[in-house]
C-alpha cells in the first residue's frame, strides 16, 4: 500500500510540473510587408514585444502567404532551463494539397534577450503518424538541463507511441544556428 502511495505522489508531482505550450498576447506579430517579385508571394513579418513593439524578436518569412492558414504564439513558462523564463514559440501553418507547420523556438533570458533555436517544419498528407518538435526539461519526456530535439511517432488514437532523440542539446551550448531546419515528411 505504501509503494501505491509512493508511485502516486510521484506520478502527480511528474504529472504537474509537466507543461505544455500555452497561446499568449505577450508577443503580437506585425509589418507585414511583401518582399521579393510579386508573383513570388513571399511575404515577411516581425514578431514584437505587445507592450514594447520597439523590442523587435524576429523577422520571419511567409514562403507563399496566399496558402498561410494561421499564425500562433504561445510560451512555454519555467521551462526548467538555468536562467531562462520561458520559451517563446511561433507557429507558421500552411493549407495546401498537404498541411505543412513551421514552428520557430526562442529561449527568453532572465534579462529578456532571445536565443533562437533551429526551426522545425512538418508536413502532413494525411494524419500524422509522425512529427519532430522540441522538448524542454519540465515536459512529458524531458532531460534535465538538456534540450531534445525529437521525432514523435503515434498510434492510430494519437498516443505517443515512440520517441526517437534527433538530438540532444546541453542548454549552456548556445550554437544553434550551425544547421539547417530540419522537417519531418508524413505520406
């Protein structure tokens, strides 16, 4: 009975501490301009501080803004990185033939500077039996002190059903832009 007892304290204390990205208005997305030749479509925005738009974060590209669904923000609080107080994520969402995501990661400092990590597209033909996202210490599946770049595969009922580590990133290694993005293919 005690060990019942223990497994469950455990599990709800695992179970509370574990997060999930949550939508904000912390950060708004504005400028949007068309850059390049028209027939292109290709478009940029900037993604600002809501109560500081001079605090530029980024400028991103929207490949073809004709096919561009939707644009969210959300943060990750406390992610349980040394000296970081949250995790900013944008996400790019396409509707085409196929669906295709692109998510963009910044860690926001203590001091409220950003450290972009490596952007991450997946593309869907049908129901995603797969796809790659980050993963922070706080989160189902985190490392302590460590940043996952991983490759989710799930069951019929989307279960998590594997976890395979792309890599593993000790959070002190600030050199994230050494790749390309990497994208995950669902056919």
């Amino acid at each position: 009975m005690k060990n019942l007892i223990l497994f469950a304290f455990i599990l709800g204390v695992c179970v509370t501490n574990a997060q999930e990205f949550q939508l904000t208005d912390k950060y708004n997305v504005t400028n949007q301009r068309s850059i390049g030749q028209e027939e292109e479509d290709t478009w940029a925005i900037d993604v600002v501080v809501t109560n500081n738009p001079e605090h530029h974060l980024a400028t991103l590209n929207i490949q073809d803004y004709g096919l561009l669904d939707e644009i969210r923000i959300s943060v990750l609080s406390n992610p349980g990185l040394e000296d970081i107080t949250e995790i900013l994520k944008i996400t790019i969402e396409y509707n085409t033939c196929c669906a295709s995501i692109e998510e963009f990661y910044y860690m926001v400092t203590n001091d409220s500077s950003f450290i972009a990590l490596l952007s991450v597209k997946n593309e869907y033909a049908y129901e995603p039996i797969s796809d790659i996202h980050y993963i922070f210490p706080n989160q189902p599946f985190g490392k302590e002190g460590t940043i996952l770049r991983a490759a989710l595969q799930y069951t019929e009922t989307y279960t998590i059903k594997d976890i395979k580590v792309l890599r593993s990133i000790a959070w002190n290694d600030d050199d994230f832009d050494a790749e390309d993005a990497i994208t995950a293919i669902n056919y």
